[in-house]
C-alpha cells in the first residue's frame, strides 16, 4: 500500500534540528546537487516542501497514462521505467537508484509523447516535490533556473549517448558497460529486467555472467 505523509513538510519535523534533517535526506540532496550547486538556502525552497513518500517493492510509482505532477528524489530503494511495445511485450529502458530523480517526462515538458511506467524493484522512500513549485523557482532564481537548464540537458545528453553507443556494442560489451557504469544493476537488478534492458534473453545474461565470472 501507498503511504505518503501529506501535508507533513520536513521542515515542520520539531524534533529534527535543523542541521541534522539533511542527514535523513543525503542521497535526496546529492540528486539536487550532481546538476547544479546551489546555495544552502536556495536548496531550501525545495527541501522545505519535501514530502515523504514509502512504497513497497513491486508497485508502481508513475503510471504510463497518467500524469504526475511530482519529481520524486531515491533516499532508498530501487525502479525501473518500461513501457510495452507494439508485440505487447515490457521493455525496461531505465534503472533508477539513491540519488536519482523519477519524473514523467510528459508532466515535466507538457506534452502526451512518451508512456512509460515507472515501477518499484526494492521496497523504497522517496522525497516527492511538485513540479509546479519546481518550475516557479525557475522563473523567480537564477540559480534555479540553471538548476532545471542542467537537468533537462543531462537527460537528454545521456539519453542521446546510450542510444547511439549501444548500436555498435556486441551483447557482450553491452552488459559489460551496463555494470561498468552503475554496480547496483548487476547486484539489485533481477536478470529478466536486465535482458530487457539490454534487448538480450536471460540466458544470453547468464552465459555472459558465466564468461565473465571464469575471467
């Protein structure tokens, strides 16, 4: 079941000092952090109408037909994006991780293009704010600004890459830069999800552990 604590901003914590509540949302902060520094108190406009939001392992954050209006920051946990393509089949284009950001691209940018789901592979806490607030800063900061000019750059730029490098890559090389690049696929992320992923078989993913296991 779904648990969020509506209406309890962190700042609103009495009990938490005020220099130790980012201590609770470390992996939450590095996410705003890794696109853009920003000031302490720029940061805070954000953090103060931070909601907490738990959910358990195989539910489903964003929904692909729905919009959300929230950006959601991994304190804890793992996800996946996938959508179902035109055979019916899931394909899993994304892992998400502490540190990273879920978001619906649609909501974000204000367009009905891309249908994916975003789904929970670990039971996970989040730190949720909405992206109209988001978006407000953008127009009333600088440093905000800057903030979502980066964001939105570095998703596009990673997005670009790996889809271009991967048609190049043996299956072999594909699954080696996967776990290269990000440790917690290889031990976090069930097989079938990374076969999809790379639009290989589970048993291609076995063999190639296999290999790379006997190295």
């Amino acid at each position: 079941m779904l648990q969020i604590y509506f209406g309890q901003k962190v700042n609103c914590f009495t009990f938490v000092k005020s220099e130790s509540k980012n201590v609770f949302m470390r992996n939450a902060i590095s996410a705003i952090d890794r696109y853009y520094k920003l000031s302490a108190q720029s940061k805070d406009l954000v953090i103060q109408e931070f909601e907490e939001v738990r959910m358990k392992k195989g539910e489903v954050l964003i929904h692909e037909n729905i919009r959300s209006p929230y950006l959601y920051f991994i304190e804890k946990g793992a996800v996946k994006n996938h959508y179902i393509d035109e055979k019916g089949n899931k394909k899993v284009v994304w892992f998400g991780f502490e540190g990273n950001i879920c978001f619906s691209l649609n909501s974000y940018i204000d367009m009905d293009y891309i249908h994916e789901t975003t789904e929970l592979l670990e039971d996970s806490l989040f730190y949720r704010v909405k992206i109209n607030h988001v978006k407000a800063l953008f127009k009333d900061h600088c440093d905000w600004a800057n903030w979502g000019r980066c964001f939105m750059e570095s998703v596009f730029i990673n997005t670009v890459l790996e889809l271009d490098e991967f048609k190049s890559l043996t299956s072999k090389e594909k699954y080696m830069k996967l776990i290269k690049s990000n440790q917690n696929v290889k031990e976090r992320v069930p097989l079938k999800d990374i076969a999809s992923y790379l639009g290989v078989s589970p048993v291609t993913i076995s063999r190639l552990r296999k290999e790379l296991n006997e190295l």
